[in-house]
C-alpha cells in the first residue's frame, strides 16, 4: 500500500469483533458494533509546534489502539476499509499481557 499519512494523522485497520458472547450465543452480523480497537498500519511525521519543531508521535506501525467510536474517516485503500484519524482521536495503546509483565 503507497500511502503515508500527513502531520499528526494515522492509518488504522480495525479488529474484529468477537462472533459469540460469553455465554456463547452468536452474535449476527446486523447486530455487531463496529469495532473501537484497531492496527496502526502507517504514521504521520507528528505535528508541527509553535517554533516549528516536529512533535514526537506516541503511536508507531503494529501498535493496538482504542478509539472513540466515531472517530476518524472510513476509507477504502487497496479494495481495504481503513481509518485515518488524528492522533489524539486515540485513547490509549493497548499491551499485550506478555509485554505488560516484562514492564
């Protein structure tokens, strides 16, 4: 894919949900949310401050994200639905439990 976002943006690919509930029972497609988690697949530069300086981006290729449910711009790249939302769209990056324990 030949596509880079610009200043503070970011390139997400969603997750999928889960098919089943905990219980068990299967979950129609008509009934699904769209998933709130997602892959950063590609970054911006950061934004510019005041000075002109680059500020520092917090997310990186291949991190797990949460998102606001309504955050970012649906578009279709490659025959792919994608996400381009600016960084502070994101509320947090999601670690795995492995990486959580060596921390």
């Amino acid at each position: 894919m030949a596509f880079k976002p610009l200043h503070d943006r970011v390139l997400v690919r969603r997750v999928e949900s889960e098919e089943k509930t905990a219980g068990g029972l299967i979950i129609p497609d008509s009934a699904k949310e769209k998933p709130a988690e997602g892959i950063v697949v590609a970054v911006g530069a950061g934004a510019r401050d005041e000075d002109g300086d680059r500020i520092k981006m917090d997310v990186k290729e291949g991190d797990k994200i949460l998102f606001g449910k309504w955050s970012g711009t649906e578009v279709n790249l490659d025959g792919e639905e994608l996400l381009i939302m600016k960084e502070s769209d994101i509320m947090g990056i999601i670690e795995s439990s492995a990486a959580a324990k060596a921390a």
